[in-house]
C-alpha cells in the first residue's frame, strides 16, 4: 500500500466501515481463487474514513464501483456467485473510471487495504485519495462535496493536489464552463482555510 499522509486507519469504527468488513469478508470466505478489485466511489470513502465518527453516514453502502481491467470480463459473474445472500448484500458494478475525472497515473497510486479488512483471496484496491476526490468533483453532488471536503482534509495537501488536478484537466474532455466550476470547488470548498473565497466570486 503507497504510504497516505493522513494515515490510514488503524481499525473499522463506524458503522459503514464495520458492515462493509463484514460483508467482504463474507464474499472473501466463498471465492474459488484470488481476485484483485479496484474500487472506487462512496465504499472507498467509507474505508478511507473507516474511523472517522465526527460525521458518521447515516446509511450503509452497498454498491461496489469497480473498474475491471479488460482481462477480468467473468469477473462480475464470480463476485455474483461469492456474494453470499445476505440482507442487505453488496452489489457489484463494474465501471469504467476512466470515464470521470482522473489523474492519467491512477492506477500507480492505488492502495492495497486486503489486511486492513482482513482479506485472503480477495486483492482490495482503493483508488487513491487523490483520484477518489477527482472522480467526485466532476459531478459534485451534496454527498460528493461532502466526501470531497473530509478526504481533502486528512489526506491531501492544497498545493500538490491542485498541480494533480491540473495534470487531470490536461487528459480529460470537459466543457470550460464546468473546468471552472471544478478548479473553484478544489480551491475553495476543499480548502478554506489555504483559499479564502475572493469577494468578486462570492
């Protein structure tokens, strides 16, 4: 696993973090052999801050977002069959990250969380904080600013991730008009207090 700033937690304390444990350990048990996942979205949120009970979810996730590479095409009918009938369960989705902001290096960044969540045969991958906080500000809902805003503040340093950003920008094909929108949610929401928001755009 890359080594995080913020450091990652040492142990699942709220309640999303403990029930997806759970549940990933349960699919773990039932896989025939290894299979790496590479995940993203709010359950690579909710591990990230896995001991984070200031603002804990009032829900659980249980969507999965993963980016399968192009070898691994059975690979959402294996996690069917692990994924033992629990209820609620994990639902798998496979998904193309590349298809939202991301920095062109993602995948050398990734963080490998397997012994954290106490896995055998299952190969976790969280994307990065980095790449997690760009996917997240190109649609920007309320729960993603949320998500964005509390990732930035334990793991990413205002400077570096701005010239990340712009090395994203650099690859992606996006209208000027959202451009702005996600470079004044990166200064600005993220980082208030290294940003002041400027009166003119007030």
């Amino acid at each position: 696993m890359q080594e995080l700033s913020g450091g990652f937690p040492a142990q699942a304390l709220t309640p999303d973090a403990r029930w997806l444990v759970e549940r990933l350990q349960a699919v773990d048990r039932r896989l025939t052999h290894p299979v790496c996942l590479r995940v993203y979205g709010s359950v690579a949120v909710s591990l990230y801050l896995a001991d984070d009970l200031a603002q804990p979810y009032s829900g659980y996730t249980d969507d999965v977002d993963y980016c399968p590479a192009s070898t691994e095409r059975g690979l959402a009918d294996v996690l069917r069959a692990a994924t033992p009938p629990l209820t609620p369960s994990l639902e798998f989705r496979p998904s193309q990250i590349e298809l939202w902001l991301i920095h062109p290096d993602w995948k050398d960044a990734l963080c490998d969380v397997s012994g954290f969540v106490g896995l055998k045969k299952l190969q976790l991958l969280l994307v990065s904080p980095r790449d997690l906080v760009l996917t997240k500000l190109e649609r920007y809902s309320e729960r993603d600013a949320s998500d964005c805003y509390r990732i930035a503040q334990r793991y990413l340093a205002p400077s570096s991730f701005l010239d990340d950003l712009d090395e994203a920008l650099a690859y992606a094909v996006i209208a000027p008009r959202k451009v702005k929108r996600i470079l004044e949610a990166a200064r600005y929401d993220l980082f208030p207090d290294a940003f002041p928001w400027p009166d003119a755009l007030s």
